[in-house]
C-alpha cells in the first residue's frame, strides 16, 4: 500500500498543479459546473497511471533463467530506523484523521435531536428516498449521513428565508443529492487523510469543495430569472452571517460560509458563464492528453532503460538486469544476526519492468520476504520488447563477507513445485 502512494505521489503532483494553476482560467471559460467535472481527472489520471497498458501482455514467453545475488547490510541501523519511523507516522497520522472524522460524524448525528417533517409541506418535491427532518442543532440546510442521507433543516427556516429563498436552497440541496456529492467528498478526504503531508493535496481539497458549491449554484439557477437571482444572494449573505464548523459528512447550504467564499459564490451568480463549444473541445482534448500522458508515463518508468520500442525484434533477447536496489536488511535481523534466503518469481515486460513479483521460498520463512519484494518491484532490466515470463532469482542475506552461513539452494526445489 505504501509503495503504492509513494508511486502516486508525482502523478498527483502533476495533475493538481495544473488543475490548480489553470483554474481561474477555467472557470472563467467553462463555468463552474464544467470545472466540477475536471476534478475527476484526479482519481481516473491515478488509475490509468497504474494501469498497464495494453501491448505489454503481447509476445509472452516462458523463461526460467535463475539469477542469484547476495544481499549484505549497507544501511546504518539509524538510516533504517528513520525510514521506517516516517512510514509509521504516515501511516499513524492518516488513521487519526480517519478516526477523527468517524467520531466527529457519529458526535454530530447522535447530539442531533430530530423531528420528521411532512415533505408534502415543503415547496419544492423532494426525492423519495430523502427523509427531511428539522432539528435546533442544524445551522443551515444540509444533507448529512454516509449510509442513510436525509435532509436537515434548522428550525428558523422559514423565519430567515422567505418563500422563493427556501425553493431555491432545497434545490440547492438536492443538487448535492442526485449527484451523490457526499461520497465523492468522501474520496477527496480519503486522499486528504493519505497524503496529509502534501500541500496541494489541501488547496486541492477545499478549491474542490468550493468548486461543488459553485456549481450547484449555477444548476440551480441555470434558467432563473434576474430577479431569483438577487433573492438568492441575498440568502447566501444570511448563510454567511456565521461559519459552519469543519464537517466532512455534511453538505450544508452555506458550508465553508466565510463572506470570501460566499462573495465569490455571488459573483459567479452575477456573471452566470456558459462555456463555449471550442473551450468544451480543448479542455476536452487537453484531459484526454493528461490521462493519456499520465498512462504511458506509468509503463514507462523512470527513463533509466535506453531502449523503448513497442515492436519485438525478432530474434528473442535475454533480459538483462540493468538497474538493481539492494533489498534494506531487516533491522530485527541485523540484530540478532539472522541470514538465510529468498526465492522470488517475477516477470519482466517489454520495457524492462519488474512485474507480478511472488515469494516461491524462503529461509527462515517470511523473515526477509517484504524487503525481497520491495526491492525486486524497483529492479529494472534491458528493454527487449518481450514480456519475459516466470524469472526467478534468490536473494542470499548474510552479514558479511567473512558469514560462515551455510549457502541453500531453494532454485531445485522451486523447480519440482512448479
């Protein structure tokens, strides 16, 4: 799972710098709700950066050439110590956010005294499956829950809104409903929560939820007269007259109502942008790039190799290691003084890149398992333009030159498994 981050880290870089630096840009040209839609190039840019492309499973070939290499300790037990103290607090950090916001979730539902409300009651029809409740606890219209969502209005609703301000903050908030926005909010907050420590990540966060206000407002007032629309306005200015607190399950009416973001949501309301055909087309075209690039780059690697070519030759070619990480030795390991050996059967395809790495054998079992793998996934061999099948290498451990470890052969004993 960490290696996984770690490997999504510059991808991630890369498509929030461009969404943020270009973002004004954007929403000036293509309006609020379009923008919305470009924040899915986060996620789906990940995964087609993990994803393999599709030629590479062409011109497969079975290989049990064995190679054997001895891993000795090269680290000192504080460079080790400190990597894995990082990964720790990675790790620790991303679970307390997680835990947080359960707690603070649940603290809100179960304080929340609600009361049912009669939808017929209200002027706007809600969706069926929407329960509307009124409670004192709830300081704006809001959409609440992750499993079962419902509608939650605060007592003085009818008192701070007239009649046409409550059609449209209802509609508001059903905008928010029919696009599921709660659980895309929920995956902006599981990579907040994975990648805390980066800075785009949180402007990323919190531009992307104003995005969300920004253009359910512009749906909501898409064919609304001038009129409707000074009314509502004049509703966001009453929403702003004091600030919801930080809440990740809820999607409040005025959420993150400070008067700079309510000024900005009534701006856009002033301007009312209708993107062109031809920005429809380039923004298009440049997300297709992106996703594109981002793909290829993914298969590609880190450059090292300098042969890329996606046509085999014809004469087959034996994939040669090119770029090696030394596996970390175990801390535990060096401390006691523990050697022995792995056995891992990978593949390598046509770029020269280390794939489907499994443990075969071990001695002592699951000892130097993890850091074998790791280290074999970073291994990069001669770009051939074949997909080499069912490599095998072992990995000795030992303390040192002078080691008086007996050397064990696991290669016969994979072989008869097999």
């Amino acid at each position: 799972m960490i290696d996984l981050l770690i490997t999504w880290f510059a991808p991630l870089t890369i498509i929030l710098s461009i969404i943020l630096i270009s973002h004004r840009l954007l929403l000036k040209r293509l309006g609020p709700t379009k923008v919305y839609l470009l924040w899915l190039c986060v996620p789906i840019g990940l995964f087609f950066y993990s994803l393999p492309l599709s030629w590479e499973a062409n011109n497969h070939f079975a290989d049990d050439k064995i190679q054997q290499f001895i891993v000795v300790p090269t680290q000192t037990f504080q460079q080790q110590f400190t990597v894995e103290w990082l990964i720790s607090c990675w790790i620790l950090i991303s679970t307390l956010m997680l835990i947080y916001w359960l707690i603070s979730h649940f603290q809100f539902l179960n304080k929340t005294a609600l009361t049912r409300l009669d939808p017929n009651q209200l002027p706007v029809k809600l969706p069926l499956n929407l329960p509307v409740y009124q409670s004192a606890h709830a300081y704006s219209p809001m959409i609440v829950g992750v499993i079962n969502q419902k509608l939650l209005l605060p007592e003085e609703f009818t008192v701070l809104y007239n009649d046409e301000q409550q059609k449209l903050i209802l509609e508001h908030e059903i905008c928010h409903f029919d696009r599921n926005d709660i659980y895309w909010n929920l995956i902006a907050f599981m990579f907040l929560a994975l990648f805390w420590f980066h800075p785009l990540v949180w402007l990323a966060y919190f531009r992307f939820r104003r995005d969300q206000e920004l253009s359910c407002d512009q749906i909501v007032l898409a064919r609304k007269q001038l009129a409707s629309r000074i009314n509502y306005s004049r509703a966001l200015l009453v929403a702003a007259e004091t600030s919801p607190p930080l809440a990740f399950a809820q999607l409040s009416f005025k959420k993150y109502g400070d008067k700079e973001i309510m000024f900005e949501r009534i701006k856009h309301i002033k301007t009312h942008t209708k993107a062109s055909k031809l920005s429809l087309a380039l923004a298009s075209v440049l997300s297709i790039t992106l996703l594109s690039g981002l793909s290829y780059a993914g298969n590609i690697g880190d450059g090292n190799n300098t042969q890329k070519h996606r046509t085999p030759p014809a004469v087959k070619k034996e994939a040669m290691p090119t770029y090696r990480v030394e596996p970390k030795y175990p801390l535990k390991a060096v401390e006691e003084e523990i050697e022995g050996a792995v056995v891992l059967k990978f593949d390598i395809n046509g770029e020269g890149e280390v794939k489907n790495v499994e443990v075969m054998d071990g001695v002592p079992a699951y000892v130097f398992d993890r850091v074998a793998m790791t280290a074999l996934k970073q291994w990069k061999y001669e770009a051939t333009g074949e997909y080499h099948k069912n490599q095998l290498v072992q990995l000795d451990f030992r303390m040192g030159p002078d080691s008086t470890f007996k050397d064990v052969n696991l290669i016969e004993k994979i072989r008869v498994t097999q």
